[in-house]
C-alpha cells in the first residue's frame, strides 16, 4: 500500500517517538524517569471528578452532543473570559468546544487554507503548526524565535511576498518550547500585523494560567479590535490536570470560529457531554487550588534550574509554563545531548530540533513528573554530568538570579 505523499513530509510525531523509546528501555529493566513530555502528574482537582462522574450517570448525556459544544459549556467559556481577561465573547458566535485545543489547531488549515496557500509558523515551536498546514496542502514558513529577542518573533522581518502569501498567523505565549512570554504590546503589534496582510491570527494560549512570582500572561483578545482578526485557544489541559480528558475551547473571530466548526461537523461528534460539563465545574467552580499547584510547580523550576546552574550550564529564567529551555552543553546536536543524557542517566529529555530548525542546540525539560523522581533524575544528572551543588546554593529564587 502507498500512503499519502503529504506523510513524508511530517515523520512520526515528536512524543510518539519518544514514547516509543522510554518503552524499549523499560522493556530491557531500565528504570527511565521522563522528563521529555508536559503531562501534569498533580490530579485532576476532586470537584471536576465528581462533576464528571455525575454527567456521566445522566442518560441523557449518553448521546450526541452538540457539535459546537453545549450551551453551559460555552457559557462558562464566555463567563471565564470575562473573569479572567476582561473580554466579551458571544458564547453562540465566538465560543467552539474542542476536543482539546490540539484538536482544533489542527484542524484550523482545513478552514481556513487553500491548497498552496502558507501560514507562519513560530520556530521552534509546537509541531502542530507545522504539521497541521501540511496536512492541509499548504505551505509552512518558518518564523525565527530568537534568544536575543526574548524568543518573540520579528514580524517587520518577515518578507512582505511571504506574508501576503500565508492566510495564517500562529503565536503561542507563555511559549512552548522556550518558556517565553509575550507582552500586551507585542499582541498590539501582532494585530495589525494580521490586519495588514489579512491573516488569521491564530494564538495558542494554553498555558496562560500555568504562570509564577506573581505574572498574569494576557489575551490577544485584549487588544481593541483584536477579534476583527484573531482566535484564542485555550486547553482545560494544563490548568486543571486533564490531559487525558481532551476538552477544550477556541473563541474570537466569529468567522473563523464558524469555518473551524464547519470542518468539524464533518470530521468529529463533538466532546463528550459529561466531559463538558467537568468542564464547566473546571471554569465555573472553587479556583483555590491553582495557586498550590503553582507553588508546586514553582518550587520544582527552583530546583531544576538550581541543579543545572551548578552543572555549569546556561538554564534561563522561567515566568510561566512548565518547561526548562536548555542551550546544550559541550557542542553537540540536541538529539546528541538527549541521547547521552538517556544513555548515561536513564531520564527522558526532548531534543530541541523536534519544534524546528531554530531549536537545534536547546533541550527541553518539563517540570510535570512527581517530586520524588523529579529529585531523583536531579541527582542522576548531577552525578553524570558535574559536581554536587554547593552548600547554601539552595537559598533564594534561581529566576532572580543571572545564569552563570
């Protein structure tokens, strides 16, 4: 049987891969502790359970949903916009429920482009953007995120024949993989950027709650005007610990909202009603356990970076999101680094070349695996690659301080 050309041009997906090799690993005794993939490993707060459990025993939940998502479900989205952003959403008109916000950024090419049209796409960056618009018959084109930018993209740089060319505009602030963040003048920017050469501007802001030291990442849709041009996606992924669950949601422009829904009609059956409606016990029920989970995650940032400090290597400073973004040490390729990494010390890092050309040379560490193996894989490293930190080295905040 031949496949599809277009298969070739994306490979296996980057964690499918690495999944596949922690499991040879452990099928040989290694006991490999992963640090490669952004999973949450703190549950799913008890309220979402029990409101999932209680949808689930109501038949009438048993059957289809409907496609763009309940009306509770997108009214909740529409009320959390409001708390959290600021920003009115109509939930019939600028609110889709999505099986996950991968979900819909994949499916968003099928809307919006033609074959041969391009879309911009940050680099590095997730690879579904990529992927995506290739699966699509389009035509990626890579936007360098660069260091001395603070990974933000140059969008005056991008050449005006590319930019009429492309139909879409795809960001992603708090960034995976580099951990950046994006100011509210940025968005301004980007906006009229989108308006100039009549894109959709496509924002990806899954981890806008997973923030730390007291930051509050913004909504592109808080730009006036903003959804003349732009959609949001959002993940109940991140914030709540319900990767396995797939819910999540688009809002803003009403056309494009529209176009993506379109396609889905004709490709999915929506999301489960009683996911949806542990979704609107997510947006809509007590918050108290968020700023835990930060300190948890904060808590682990400090001692990553610390750790790796005293190996004498580069680690960044991190304001959100759960993810290191590590120059590699010694000269090799990322995909050399994180295989000596595994080789020598059994824990799972992602070379940076799996989110483009312009990761090459960073690794990516995720700060989502229990404590206790997270201090374990420290240890491993620490052992492998350098010198037991220095007494006192654990006072204060590593992202106050300058890398050495």
């Amino acid at each position: 049987m031949q496949v599809a050309r277009r298969l070739e041009q994306i490979g296996a997906y980057l964690f499918a891969d690495l999944d596949r090799k922690q499991e040879e690993l452990q099928a040989k005794g290694v006991d490999v502790i992963n640090l490669g993939i952004g999973d949450p490993d703190l549950p799913t707060p008890a309220h979402i359970v029990d409101a999932l459990m209680e949808g689930a025993s109501d038949p009438r939940t048993h059957r289809y949903p409907p496609y763009s998502g309940t009306q509770a479900f997108k009214t909740a989205v529409a009320r959390w916009y409001g708390r959290r952003f600021g920003v009115t959403v109509d939930p019939d008109r600028e609110v889709l429920a999505l099986i996950g916000s991968k979900e819909g950024l994949a499916h968003l090419p099928w809307a919006i482009l033609n074959p041969g049209d391009g879309s911009l796409v940050p680099d590095p960056g997730y690879p579904v953007y990529r992927s995506a618009t290739i699966l699509a018959d389009g035509v990626p084109h890579p936007v360098p995120l660069l260091p001395e930018r603070g990974f933000l993209p140059e969008l005056g740089a991008v050449p005006a024949a590319v930019a009429r060319s492309a139909k879409i505009l795809f960001l992603n602030y708090p960034n995976n993989p580099t951990g950046a963040t994006a100011p509210r003048e940025f968005f301004d920017e980007a906006v009229q950027f989108a308006r100039k050469y009549d894109l959709i501007l496509a924002h990806d802001n899954s981890y806008s709650e997973i923030a730390y030291d007291g930051y509050r990442p913004p909504s592109v849709l808080q730009v006036p005007g903003a959804a003349d041009v732009a959609i949001e996606f959002h993940s109940l992924s991140k914030t709540y610990g319900m990767t396995g669950w797939r819910v999540g949601f688009v809002c803003g422009n009403a056309a494009a909202v529209g176009a993506l829904a379109k396609i889905k009609t004709n490709v999915d059956s929506g999301v489960f009603q009683a996911v949806q409606h542990a979704g609107v016990a997510a947006l809509e029920g007590p918050q108290d356990h968020l700023p835990q989970r930060l300190r948890i995650y904060q808590a682990r940032r400090d001692r990553v970076i610390r750790t790796l400090r005293s190996l004498g290597w580069q680690a960044a400073d991190l304001k959100a999101t759960f993810y290191v973004w590590l120059p590699v040490p010694g000269g090799m390729s990322s995909a050399q680094f994180a295989a000596t990494v595994l080789e020598k010390t059994g824990v799972v890092i992602t070379p940076g070349i799996g989110y483009g050309a312009r990761g090459e040379g960073y690794v990516r560490i995720s700060l989502t695996t229990p404590d206790d193996r997270l201090d374990e894989a420290l240890r491993r490293l620490t052992k492998a690659f350098g010198r037991v930190p220095q007494r006192g080295a654990a006072e204060g905040s590593p992202s106050a301080r300058p890398a050495r």
